[in-house]
C-alpha cells in the first residue's frame, strides 16, 4: 500500500529504474542518507543498488538537483540486506544518496586534484537547505518524523558494525525519522560521515514544501521537435522519454514498447491524442507541441 504523492517535484525521471527493479510497496516512515562516494550521477549498476532518490550539486546554480529512480513508497536496493536478520530495503525505507564524499582522505585528494565536489561533513549552506527541502517534503507528504539520531559519526570511525551508533535489530524495526546509512542494521557502511544534521532538520523545519527551482521542464522550442517540416524522428533525448510516461499517465500513450528516449511515430500520435484531448483540432492538434499544451502536459524536469 503506498498513498500520497510519489515523485519528489522537480525530479528528473531519466534514469528510472522502477520499471527493471520492481520493488515492494511499502508505507514508508524512514528516510535513510548515504553519500555516493563519486562526483556524478552514479550509474548503480543499471538500477540494482539504486536509491529511490539522487541529490546531484549543481555547483553554478548552488542547488541540488534531484533524480528519482524509485517511487517514494517502493523500496530501493541500496542497503544490504541479509538472511535470517531484519529486512533492510523494504522496512518501509525511502533512500536518498548525495552526491559527493564524506570521506576526509577522499576529501583531500579531491581538493588536491581541483575537482568541484561537495565533502559533506562540511556542506555549504545551500546544499543542506536541498536536502532539508527533501526532507520537509517527505514529513508533509508522507509523515516522515522530521527527527533522527543525535550522533553523526565522522567517518572512517563511522565504519563497521562496533561504530557505536549502528542500531540493534529492534531499535531498526522500531526507528521512525531520519538515519544515515551509518546507523542501519546489517550494514558495515559508515556514510555520510558527520554530516550537520541538526542544521538540516533546522532548514527542514523553515522550509516550505516545494524547492525554489522550476518543477517541469521549460518548453524547449518549436525546432527541437522538428526539422523543417517534418518530425525529428531518430533524434534521441531524455526530455522524450519524460514526455512521453507524462503521455501514458493522461492516459494518451499509444505505445507498443517505451517510451523511451529516442522519439518515433508513437510519440507523434500520442502528443497528437494529447492535444486533441486539450481541446485542440484540425492543424492546432497536429504534431509539433505548442507552449500551451506543453505546459499542461507537466513534464518534470530532465
């Protein structure tokens, strides 16, 4: 069972890997927080030690951007999870990995090599405001308890399963809030590290439910569906790919296989079911999109 909404606003979609990794529903009251170790958007495998959600820094805009890979209630694979002792990924958890290092020797290498990154124990404010966004989203939308352990260990002494903070089989089946991937059972894994949590709830608590930042994709122009006169089939971006799961939600998708990123006559004819059912007729219902149904067609950003 899963209620409330399911996609973070402003999510990107493009690297969805529920329809692959199909989960459990679940009714989730955790949040757990790891750090990627990495400076990009890792690739997780093709999705199997996915997240449901990527907090990935956008260094000019000074925000994070998110990328969703699970729905919000349907359990990720990015804990471990052993036989015979408490479940993991599907203890009503929702997981969320940042970007960056909690790591201080990765810290200093990085530093060192002039690489843009984020060492989360030492996060500038608006990297915390992102994740407090999150967060504060979770606890109106879903009822997350906008509370967690005291004790961020810095890593490496955030290691191993003797770290000092790891929970007990029963405090895990009994724990509502927020953890980091430090204080989960069965886990050895010690991120993120000393990440300021207490900052974070701070700016979860003043923060409204929505991130500053646009939630749906901007109209990207006439010319970038089509060529001259005709559609620009064979051209591959994921803005289709969003566009087109935004077609099958409304109920407009006429797809046999997809959608998918590389746009085709499926694409055309369910835009043009899309527009026809806006309203629109004759040539003002033919393919390319227009500003007007492009914007209430909702499509989030890639």
């Amino acid at each position: 069972m899963s209620t409330g909404p399911q996609r973070f606003p402003g999510a990107s979609t493009a690297y969805w890997y529920q329809n692959r990794f199909g989960g459990d529903l679940q009714e989730v009251n955790v949040v757990v927080l790891h750090t990627t170790e990495g400076t990009n958007l890792p690739s997780y495998g093709g999705g199997a030690s996915a997240p449901n959600l990527t907090l990935v820094p956008d260094f000019k805009a000074k925000r994070l951007k998110a990328y969703q890979h699970f729905d919000f209630d349907r359990s990720s694979r990015a804990l471990v999870n052993l036989r015979g002792g408490v479940e993991t990924n599907t203890l009503n958890v929702s997981q969320v990995e940042l970007v960056g290092t909690c790591d201080p020797a990765t810290h200093a290498k990085w530093k060192k090599a002039g690489y843009a990154y984020i060492y989360w124990p030492e996060a500038p404010e608006w990297a915390l405001q992102g994740v407090g966004d999150l967060l504060a989203w979770a606890h109106k939308n879903h009822g997350v308890p906008l509370t967690g352990p005291k004790t961020w260990k810095a890593y490496p002494a955030s290691y191993g399963s003797g770290n000092g903070v790891r929970m007990s089989f029963a405090q895990w089946n009994s724990f509502k809030g927020v953890c980091g991937h430090q204080h989960v059972s069965e886990n050895l894994h010690g991120d993120p590290g000393s990440l300021d949590f207490a900052r974070v709830l701070e700016l979860a608590k003043a923060s409204g439910t929505q991130p500053a930042h646009p939630k749906y994709e901007p109209f990207p122009g006439a010319s970038f569906f089509m060529k001259g006169s005709k559609p620009v089939l064979g051209k591959s971006s994921p803005v289709f790919t969003a566009m087109g799961k935004r077609l099958v939600a409304e109920g407009c998708g006429l797809y046999r296989v997809g959608p998918g990123p590389v746009l085709g006559q499926a694409d055309v004819a369910s835009y043009e079911k899309f527009q026809r059912k806006l309203g629109f007729t004759g040539s003002d219902a033919k393919w390319p999109p227009g500003p007007t149904s492009w914007a209430k067609l909702k499509v989030p950003n890639v």
